[in-house]
C-alpha cells in the first residue's frame, strides 16, 4: 500500500512526456512491479500488456487505463494499481541577453522563471532591464512580457511562470540612463537602476566640488509624460539631506532624467587668491618692468 500512498502523493495532473521513466506496481502483485521509460514515440510497454500511447496522459490517467488493462488481461479483482515518474524527462529551456551564464539548461517539470534565472547566474548588475524581459513560448512568436525587478524586489509570483520545454527567456540591455551635469568633477550619463535617488547618481558623478557645486540649489529635470520636450523643474537640497536627513530632499529619480549641480555664488578664496597673485605680479611687471625692460 505504499507505493500507492506514494503515487496519490505524487501530482496526479502531471502530463507524461516521452522519456520520462515510471515506476509501475500493483499491491501485492510483485511480477507487475517494474520500472518502464516512455519511447521517444510516447508509447510505454507495461509487464504483461502490449504497448500503449501513454504521452500526453496524466498520472492518474494511466492508472485509471492499466487499472482496466490488468482486470482485463490478468483477471484482477480490484487491483491497487500506482505510477510513480521515477526520473522526469528534463525540461530544457535557455536565457540570454544580460546575464552572467547564458545558454541551455536542463531543468525539472514545473521549475519556474526565477529557477531559469538562477542558472544563468543572474542578471548583470547595472546592464540588464529587468522592465523588458521576455519569455518566448516553445514553438511560437509569442513574446511574453516579464517585470523581472517585480519578480526579485517585490515578491511579485503573478509573473514567475513555470518554464516549459524549448522556451527561451531574454534579459535586454537597460537603454536608461540619468545624465548629471554641471559642478561635479565626471558628469556624464549613468545606467539607471531602479531605485535611484538624486544622491546615488551623485555619488557615481564623484559628488561634488569643493566651493563650486551649489548642493542645496540641485536640480531635477524631467520630462512630463506624453509631452516630449516639455520639462519640469524639480528643486532638491541635498545639503539638508546630509546634514539633517531630510529624505524628501533626496527625489528618486525616473529614466531619462538630467540632474543638474549649478555653481555656487559663494567666492573661492583660492582663486581669488591665485587671481590677486596674478594681478599683483602684472601690476609688478607694468610698473618695473620684466627683466630690465619697461613695458
């Protein structure tokens, strides 16, 4: 009876596939036990029974149909019949795009995106858009949309689908960016990545410069939705941010936004200084002259 509290245990709804190898019993008939591989035709050739199309069946299926088979070939009275898959065919799907391993993997039934994921070793920090991933079902044009930062930050299981065999996940590569300009010593235009905050990008552009970069006058510029080229202003003190921790100073920011560090008004001492030096030197030379010479 425990080989057939096993199958029960099993999941009765799984599709059988060919090469997919079953265990077949029947309680106290031993000379039935057996364990049978399904042929690449989808057919299985249970003891003492001819062959039978058993692909595309599921478990309870079968042992609905052997349970007939045998009190019909053996004269059964009744017979405990159970079908246990003892080694699955493996479901081969593979991963591209930005990530670390990409390539073909052999995975188990009902194995799911995030699994898929997990072989290919992740996605590639700071290159990979986790928004626009994709899963392309076996065998068809059918592009299936993945929020793959869902699926990691917010637990979102709505969208790791179980794999199937000859799907193909691609991760694409992030066109989001945020450009920094103005008074930061590499302003340039960084990979987004989600969640960014003003001061994150900041840090990447080398924060700031000392007497120039007026912190608490930064801006954020951001396009309105569905109104190209027509930008908001969005003021952020990120000087309160550090000194008092005021994090609404801090904006996340969106892809496709330009932070701005104006320069400050406040005098560099050390420029004045290099400025009045210069000065005093010229004012030297008009007056003395430069090695003898009057100018």
């Amino acid at each position: 009876m425990v080989l057939f509290v096993t199958a029960n245990a099993q999941n009765d709804q799984y599709t059988l596939r060919p090469e997919d190898v079953l265990r077949i019993a029947i309680y106290n008939e031993p000379q039935v036990n057996a364990e049978v591989p399904i042929g690449t035709d989808g057919s299985m050739t249970a003891p003492f029974l001819e062959p039978i199309q058993v692909a595309g069946m599921t478990i309870g299926e079968l042992q609905k149909k052997l349970t007939a088979e045998y009190i019909k070939t053996l004269r059964l009275r009744d017979p405990k019949v159970s079908v246990v898959v003892v080694r699955y065919r493996p479901v081969r799907a593979s991963v591209g795009g930005f990530v670390n391993r990409p390539g073909v993997y052999d995975l188990r039934p009902g194995d799911t995106i995030l699994t898929l994921l997990n072989f290919g070793g992740g996605v590639v920090t700071d290159r990979a858009d986790l928004r626009r991933a994709t899963l392309r079902k076996a065998g068809t044009n059918e592009l299936i949309p993945l929020d793959l930062f869902a699926i990691l930050n917010r637990a979102d299981t709505t969208q790791n689908y179980v794999v199937e065999d000859g799907d193909i996940l691609n991760v694409p590569e992030s066109n989001n960016r945020v450009i920094v300009i103005g008074q930061v010593p590499r302003p340039n235009s960084y990979f987004y990545k989600e969640p960014m905050t003003v001061q994150d990008v900041l840090a990447q552009a080398g924060g700031e410069i000392p007497t120039r970069s007026w912190l608490s006058r930064t801006l954020v510029i951001r396009e309105r939705p569905g109104m190209p080229g027509v930008y908001d202003r969005i003021q952020c003190d990120i000087v309160r941010f550090i000194r008092n921790g005021d994090s609404a100073q801090n904006i996340q920011l969106q892809p496709g936004d330009i932070v701005y560090v104006p320069e400050t008004k406040t005098p560099d001492l050390d420029r004045i200084g290099r400025f009045l030096s210069s000065a005093a030197f010229f004012n030297n030379v008009f007056r003395g002259g430069l090695f003898g010479f009057r100018i």
